[in-house]
C-alpha cells in the first residue's frame, strides 16, 4: 500500500464517519444481514472501498466533463448573441473563453496495491450489473413483442367513392 492508497482508504473512512454522525440509526435487520454477509465473505468490505473509491472518482470525472460542456454551451451561446456578422471583426460579439476544467487524474497505486486492483474490481461489478440488465432487457423485450396487438385489417370497401353507376 503506497500513499495513494492510504490517502484514498482515509478519505472513503472520513466521509462514511460523516454519514454516521450525520445520520446515526440503522436498520438492525439490515445490518445483521450485512453482518452475516460479511461472515460469510470476509474480503467483501476490501472489494466493497475499492469499488467506492472507483466510483466517487467516476462520478468526479462526470461533474468536471459536465461542468466543460455545461461553459461550452454557454460560450456558444454568447457568441451567438452578440453584435452581427462583422462584429467579429471589431471585437464584439465574442464571449470570453474560459478555461476548460481539467478532469482529476485517478490516482494509482503501486503494482498489487489497493488502487490497482480497484479499477478491475469496479469492472467487474459493473460488467456483471451490464450484464444482468442486458438480460432482463432482452426478456422483457420478448415479452413486449408477444404482448404487442395486431393491427386490424384496413377496411377499403369502397374506399370512399360513392357508388357511380355511369362508369
């Protein structure tokens, strides 16, 4: 375990301390079951932090990729707005450009530490919920398409002309 590591265990400890503070009853049912499956699977809560840890700094990138999109459009906005088509040419018009928000690099543990196996774990979580989504997709897609009314047969009789008996 390097610095990296520890700095990123600490910091997933620091805010479950939060959480506990902040919000102090559990369910003692649902705790026992936690308990119980923890007992059973005694390496659960190393996997269980590396998959946190993977998944607040997917969410950090999500925030940093929104807030860039979120300036270009309004950049692009403000460009639009502004003066007419030669105002370019005068200095009008243009909207200052912002600098683009850098996403925050993860960070990597040594070979075999905590973080290097982190990203492999929070695949494999993931892969397996795409997975099992992928599969209910497809059965529920089945059973819609079973369940989908025919249509009825158009009725084209006599397509709506009268009757002229002078043809």
């Amino acid at each position: 375990m390097d610095t990296n590591d520890r700095q990123a265990i600490a910091g997933l400890f620091d805010k479950l301390s939060q959480v506990e503070r902040q919000m102090p009853d559990r369910d003692p049912e649902a705790e026992r079951f936690i308990g119980d499956a923890i007992a059973r699977q005694p390496g659960a809560p190393y996997y269980m932090a590396q998959t946190v840890v993977v998944q607040e700094h997917a969410l950090n990138a999500a925030q940093t990729r929104i807030e860039q999109l979120e300036a270009e459009l309004t950049d692009a906005r403000s460009a639009n707005q502004g003066g007419g088509f030669l105002s370019g040419l005068f200095g009008g018009g243009s909207a200052p450009r912002r600098p683009t928000p850098t996403p925050r690099p993860m960070p990597q543990g040594a070979p075999g530490g905590f973080l290097a196996g982190a990203a492999q774990t929070a695949m494999g979580v993931a892969g397996g919920m795409l997975l099992a989504n992928a599969v209910v997709g497809m059965f529920a897609g089945e059973a819609q398409a079973a369940e989908a009314p025919e249509e009825p047969e158009p009725d084209i009789g006599d397509a709506g002309f009268e009757d002229d008996s002078d043809w």
